[in-house]
C-alpha cells in the first residue's frame, strides 16, 4: 500500500489537513486513484467496520483518490 494511500484514509478519517496529506511525496506511478481493493484494505488496516470502510472508500471514489470498484 502506498503512503499516500495511507495519508488519504488518515486524512478522511482523522480530519488531518489537506495540506499535511499533499506534502508527502509520491512517484509518478503510484499517485491516484489507487485501487479500490487497496482502499478496504487500508480502512480494516485502521480498524474501521466493513461497512464504515466501504462508506469511506466510496467517498474517495467521489473525490477522484479511488478508482471505483470494478462490478
């Protein structure tokens, strides 16, 4: 999982600033959207319920950090 993941589903869940959650540097190949599998595994990482998480996950799909599940 990638830090800024990592940041992203701190920063939803923390209220950590949008600022602190952008100054962590990331390549090029691992900046958003990252994948929906990493985001659940992210959340139950953070102790989050399955359903808070897929609520939290679904969230940064709206804001363009996850990309959508696939169906």
């Amino acid at each position: 999982m990638s830090m800024a993941l990592a940041l992203a589903v701190a920063a939803g869940g923390l209220g950590v600033s949008a600022a602190t959650a952008q100054a962590a540097p990331a390549s090029p190949d691992q900046g958003p959207p990252f994948p929906y599998a990493d985001c659940i595994k992210a959340t139950a990482q953070h102790g989050e319920s399955k359903a808070y998480g897929k609520w939290h996950c679904d969230q940064l799909v709206l804001k363009g950090w996850v990309k959508p599940p696939k169906r």
